[in-house]
C-alpha cells in the first residue's frame, strides 16, 4: 500500500489574493500587471506541480509553501 500524506495543504497566497482584488477594481499599470501574472502564473504551476505528485508511485509527505 502506497503512502501519501499532505502535510500542509496549498493555499493562494494572501499577496495573490490582493492582486486579484486590485486587478478586477482598477487599471493596473504595464508594470503591475506584468508582475500579477508572474504571480498567478506560479500559482498554476505550483497546482500543477502538485497534480503531477500525487500521481507518482511511492511513499511520501507533502509540505507545501516552505518558502
């Protein structure tokens, strides 16, 4: 029996958040809306990674965010 265990579960980060907020309130400049997308963009990826994870054979823990 394989074993996977997530420790700490993935959550959008609260400065994700508020750039989503500010992105559907106003204008954001060039600037700043590069940098949104930067952000939403690993958010994705991080997801993505963890779909790819949870496929893998093998016993393991997951801990999300450590940085």
């Amino acid at each position: 029996m394989l074993f996977l265990k997530v420790l700490k579960p993935r959550y959008v980060s609260k400065k994700l958040m508020l750039w989503r907020a500010l992105n559907a309130r106003m204008a954001l400049t060039d600037e700043e809306q590069k940098y949104y997308f930067h952000l939403e963009k690993g958010f994705v990826g991080e997801c993505m990674f963890d779909d790819i994870i949870e496929n893998l054979n093998g016993d393991r823990l997951i801990v999300n965010d450590l940085l």
